[in-house]
C-alpha cells in the first residue's frame, strides 16, 4: 500500500481565543496606534515589549512593523550605511540581504556548512572586511555562539542576530537574540508568533535602543514605553535620527501577548514533532541529518535533511514522488528559487560572490515545514513516506 498524507503545510493554528478577546477589546476601544492612550493607560504595545524583553532576559525592547523592518533598522541603529559592508550569511532568507540593501550596504556572504551554520573558518578570513555581522540562525540552527562571538569580539565587529527561526531557543541556556549586541524577531504567521507581520528587537544598549525608536517613528512620545530606553540617552538622539515608520500597532500587540504567554508550551510542542522525524530517519542509508550541537536548545517548527549521494536528477525525481504523496519539500538545490528566495545567487542586486562550500550543501538540502496543526501521527506519516521514498531513489 502506498500511503498519501492529506495534510497542509502551510495551515497554522488559530489564533487562540484570549487573543481573539484581547484583539476585540482593542477593536471596541479603536485606539489602534501605540501612543493613543488615555490617562494612566499602558499600551497593548508597550505592554508586549516589557514581556518580551522579559522573556529573553533583555534590558530593551522594540515592537515593529515587521522582522525584516526589525533587521534594518538594527543596522541603521549601529549606523551602518551607504557603502558599507556586511557579513552575512550565504543561505538565509531574502529580508536579510534585502534589510542590507535597504540601508546601501552591500553583503559579503560567508559560506554555511553542511550543518546548516556559518563556517567559522571562512566567518574568520572576511571578519576583517566589514564591522557588522548580520548573523542568521537560518532554519534555527545556532552556530557555537562561544566562539562566534570570540571572533567577532577579537576583531571589533558587531553581532546582529536574525531570529526569525530562533524565537524560544537558546546557547548555554542564554535566550537566541542576547549573545549579539542587538536580536531581531519576526511575528510574520509562519514563525513562532502569529501576529500576520510584525517583529520586534532587543538590545542591552539604551544608545542603540533610543536610536532604533526614533527611527522606528516615535516622534517625541519615547517616555511611553516601559522597556525603552531612558530618557537621558534620547538628549541627542532625538533630534539627530530619522523617522522611518515602521511602529507595531495595538491590534497586533494584543494577538501576540497571550501568545507569547503560551510560547513555551508551543516551542515544546514543534519539538515533539521534529522528533518524530528525527528519530524516524536516523537509520535511512544515504539520508543525512542535521545533528544538533550538546549546548543549543532548539524550536524545531520545519524540518531539514540531506541526500548527499543523490544525483541531481534523482533528486528531483524523489521530490516529485514525495509530492505525489502528499509531502511538500521545499529543495534549496534548485536552477530557478519557487516561492521564496533563500540562496546567495539568487540575489542578483548583491555583487556575485564564490560560495563553493554552501553551493554543495544547498544542492542536496531539503526541508520542510511542521506545523502545530500535524499531529505526531502525521509527523510518524510524513516520516515513512520520506523514508519508503529515499530508499527508493537511493
Ligand atoms: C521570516 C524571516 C525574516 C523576517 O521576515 P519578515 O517577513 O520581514 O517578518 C528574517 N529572516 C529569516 C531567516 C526569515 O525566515
């Protein structure tokens, strides 16, 4: 018998019904934008970035338009700008090298391994040639953040973390986001909070933080938030930054705070599933996994493999037959980026660059998602299939 699985990748969970509420009051309310409070009143906003900066142990907090607004101007607030490089990742999502060029920078990609993480090695020979590292824990693997951190510290350069797929995760038992000077997240649907768009950044740097609200179209009304920054460091700052609006608003702010209050729950739940898979094709000849590093505590919401053996035409045979059964895998191999764009040379505006190492490691990589609405059944499903599957093209 040859199993199909019917169920749809990209079909998140509802939103829960103390969002729901929370999101109505606001409604009834109509005070939409974060600084329309009345006397005595905290913001559904301000409200989220004192939880969040809670959750991940951080002294700042800034909610935001979107993940991709959260990354640029986390680069405008370090005061990167026209013609200035950044280190980045050679396989990570378009917002990233796209939050680069938003600010006239220009990426200089460093090669990933085939764990899925920068390559210390090459990370080391460019560090000189750029003094921001805009580092993404792509598909929420964290590199060793001791001794990424050790390079870039030797060498004066400054850490930005993308953590659109690390929100809940840590290193050492320390929040994904706090190593670096500044952590960016995505609350787009298909990360960990759903709030449709919307990001939020943290940082320890009250210079950094008055920065990124101004920037972030604060006007003069910064001493209505409960994680900003003090007054004191705005003295300047105010007058000498840019707006470049980009606020989260009320409504938004009211989705995500009952969420971020289930988020531990949720991140234990996608964890389940990855284990299912995990544990399903660790002894498939020829199916390479992602092993995971003793210090790092994962949110595993997608899951990635590797068919290093595989000819590129079996390859693309496999995926077809998978689909055919209901199994929808995303290959990062292919001539022409479908859906989203995620490799270094389909980046046309950035200059050409030679990443022979995360060319190889892209053209046998496959991944997929795993949302909350599969069961572990489902994931034990999806698992047999890949299996019965990649026997049969190996
Ligand atoms: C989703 C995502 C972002 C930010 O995306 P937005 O849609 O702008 O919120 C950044 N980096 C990675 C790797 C992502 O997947």
């Amino acid at each position: 018998m040859t199993e199909v699985f019917t169920g749809n990748f990209t079909q998140q969970e509802p939103i829960p019904e103390a969002a729901v509420e929370a999101a109505v009051r606001v409604m009834r309310h109509g005070r939409l934008h974060r600084y329309n409070v009345v006397a005595g009143e905290t913001s559904e906003v301000a409200l989220l970035e004192q939880e969040f900066a809670g959750f991940t142990g951080s002294r700042y907090c800034l909610a935001v338009a979107s993940g991709g607004y959260a990354l640029s101007t986390a680069l405008r607030a370090l005061q990167v700008g026209a013609g200035d490089r950044v280190l980045t990742n050679g396989f990570t999502l378009a917002p990233v090298p796209g939050a680069i060029a938003s600010v006239g920078a220009e990426p200089v990609f460093v090669e990933v391994t085939d764990q899925l993480v920068m390559d210390l090695d090459d990370l080391q020979a460019k560090i000189g040639q750029a003094r921001v590292l805009m580092l993404s824990h792509m598909r929420g693997h964290l590199v060793d953040m001791d001794v990424l951190m050790e390079i870039c510290n030797a060498a004066g350069v400054q850490v930005v973390e993308d953590c659109a797929h690390t929100m809940g995760a840590a290193w050492n038992g320390q929040a994904s986001g706090t190593q670096g000077v500044i952590g960016c997240y995505s609350t787009q649907t298909f990360k960990h909070l759903n709030s449709g768009e919307g990001g939020l950044l943290v940082t320890d740097d009250a210079e950094i933080m008055a920065r990124a609200t101004m920037l972030s179209g604060s006007y003069m009304l910064y001493d209505r938030h409960i994680a900003g920054a003090p007054a004191e460091a705005f003295t300047d700052i105010r007058l000498d930054t840019p707006n470049c609006s980009g606020r989260m608003d009320n409504l938004r702010a009211a989705i995500l705070r009952p969420q971020l209050a289930d988020l531990p729950a949720r991140c234990q739940a996608w964890n389940e599933r990855y284990r299912v898979l995990e544990e399903s094709l660790r002894n498939i000849p020829g199916l390479a996994l992602i092993e995971r590093p003793e210090a790092e505590a994962y949110v595993m919401s997608s899951f990635q493999f590797r068919l290093p053996d595989m000819t590129q035409d079996r390859l693309q045979h496999f995926i077809q037959a998978t689909a055919k059964r209901g199994v929808e895998l995303k290959w990062f191999g292919a001539e022409q980026p479908t859906g989203f764009t995620s490799r270094h040379d389909s980046w046309r505006y950035a200059p050409a660059q030679n990443l022979p190492e995360t060319d190889r490691v892209l053209a046998c990589l496959l991944d997929l998602r795993l949302p909350l609405t599969f069961s572990l059944a489902d994931c034990a499903q999806i698992a047999r299939i890949l299996a019965d599957e990649a026997i049969k093209h190996s």
